[in-house]
C-alpha cells in the first residue's frame, strides 16, 4: 500500500492530486516518521547571522559587514519573517555566530567566533580550528532545542550567496557561472564580477571538494557552518529540518559530504540560478515557487506553515 492510499489522501472530498506539491512534501514527512497525533504544530525557525568579508568587494546592495542592521530588523519586528512568524504565532530564534557588529540583546544566542570572516577574494575565510567551532556552534544549537516537531533553518549574512556559490561550485566541480546569480539584487555589472570573483577565489584557494573543513575555512561563512552542523547534529536526533533557500541548501550539501541527509525538506525554489542546481545534486525537490528572493528564514516559515495545513487536512483536526 503506497503513502497516498495509506494516509487516505484520496478519501478527501477533493480533487485527485488537488493540493499538488503540498501532498507530497506531507506524504515524504510521513515518510521520515514524524507524523504524530497532533499533526505539524509544534515549529519555529533558527537563523544564523554573520558578517563576510567578501561583502567588502561591494558585491551587494547592503553595505559591507552590515548584517547586525538585518538582525535589529528582525528584532523590531520589521522584517517579512518576523512579521509573518509573529502572525501565525511561531517563534523566531536569531544566532549571532559572527556578527561584525554585535547585537547586544538577550533574546540573540550568542555563539559569535570572532566578528566576520576574512575577504576569501585574498585569504581563506577562516582557519580549519574556526570552521569546527562554526559547525560545532550549529550542533549545540540543535542541543537546546526540544518538543519540536519540525525546524526551520535560514541565514543573514551580507554577501553570503557568493559564498555559497563558491561552495556550490568547489564541491559539485562546476564552473562559477552555473551556481552565482544576483544575490540581493545586484545589476550586470556587479553580477559579472561575482562571478569572476568567485572562479578567482577557486583558483587561487583550490578547496578540496572532499573535505567540508577545508571548503568552508576558505571560501565559507560562519553561518554557513553553522547551519551544516545544525543539519548533521538535527538528523542524529531525528530532527526533521525545513531549508529556507540557495544557502541553505548549500549548507545541506556539505552535511550530505558528512553523513546520510535524513530529515531534509526543501521550502522553496529561489531566484538564484544555482539552487535548482543543488537540489537536484541533493534530490531534493521544493514545496513551491513563489520567485522568492529574500532568505533570513522567510522560505522556511512559509514551508511550515503549509505542511501544517497539510497536516490538518490529512488528519481531520480543522
């Protein structure tokens, strides 16, 4: 008996297949062992912030090391995430594990490994002692969590799409034009010189594909690390983990180099040309396309949020 039969998706007064993608990113849930009585209800959404500085070569609309400005946005309850979280009545936990400037506010963890990471462009990221603190800090994360039926994972990170291409482009051996696009909305002219900055960094660093240390101490991010070890550290409890977008899934493919990838689901399909690229490295397939091009966890939110009416419906409890 397959899932759709099992979970009588077919006994609903509905037409067949009438909920599209949203059936079968529930059916894959079930699949992982998480459905329970009560369906999806008990969720919120991790973001990792942290400065780069690769955002010094101005390859975003944001100014460079500016991503403490993005995480008081989220804290004043200005930002989309914040603002959709706060109305469906899900908690938003925002991790400072590398923050230029820091945040000083009791409700962000405060896991910091120094305030940013080196210009990749000219010198690694990060030292290989720096990127294990990074994916340790994403494992302790995962340790001060509990009840949760689901997570959602996201970023704030100015310039951290360029890096994630970079990663994209070292561990899947293609060229940086297939994995970097316009990040936070850059023209032509920046667009070309992510790309050449990105091939430069390649070249110049030589990452092993085979080695998630040495990939994320040169070309990373300290919330790209953090998020991979949120992903590994969430799988061994049996934590199923809602992805946000392009970085996300990037980090993602570094956890699935560490270890099986159990527990993954994917919100949405971004904007950036190098996300289809990586889900299909992954098989992982998204939820829905709404030409998202936001991050910070607003993906993931909205992921949840359906799969908890896809829940509801399944199981009759509205």
């Amino acid at each position: 008996m397959n899932l759709t039969e099992r979970y009588n998706w077919k006994g609903k007064l509905k037409p067949r297949g009438g909920l599209g993608r949203l059936e079968s990113q529930v059916s894959l849930l079930v699949d992982k062992g998480i459905l329970t009585s009560r369906g999806i209800n008990n969720y919120l959404v991790v973001v990792m912030a942290g400065d780069n500085g690769i955002s010094r070569e101005n390859i975003s609309i944001y100014h460079p090391m500016s991503s403490a400005d993005i995480v008081e946005a989220h804290l004043r309850g200005e930002a989309a995430p914040a603002i959709f979280l706060q109305r469906i009545g899900k908690e938003e936990i925002l991790v400072d594990v590398g923050l230029f400037d820091q945040v000083d506010c009791s409700q962000v963890w405060d896991y910091s490994i120094r305030r940013g990471t080196n210009n990749f462009r000219w010198e690694p990221a990060m030292t290989r002692v720096e990127a294990v603190r990074a994916l340790e800090a994403g494992a302790q994360v995962v340790e001060r969590l509990s009840g949760l039926d689901i997570v959602g994972l996201g970023e704030i990170g100015v310039g951290n799409t360029v890096s994630a291409a970079a990663i994209a482009a070292s561990v899947l051996e293609v060229s940086a034009d297939m994995v970097v696009d316009r990040g936070s909305g850059v023209d032509d002219t920046v667009l070309a010189r992510r790309v050449e900055i990105v091939s430069e960094a390649i070249s110049r660093h030589q990452p092993c594909k085979s080695d998630v240390v040495d990939i994320l101490g040169k070309v990373g991010t300290f919330e790209i690390a953090a998020m991979t070890g949120f992903i590994v550290r969430a799988g061994e409890k049996g934590l199923p983990v809602m992805l946000d977008g392009y970085v996300s899934s990037v980090a993602a493919l570094l956890a699935s180099r560490m270890g099986k990838l159990d527990g993954v689901v994917v919100s949405h399909l971004s904007r950036e040309r190098g996300h289809k690229t990586v889900l299909d490295a992954l098989g992982l397939s998204p939820l829905f396309d709404f030409d998202l091009n936001y991050g910070e966890g607003m993906g993931a939110a909205l992921g949840l949020f359906f799969c908890e009416l896809g829940f509801a419906f399944l199981r009759k409890i509205i």
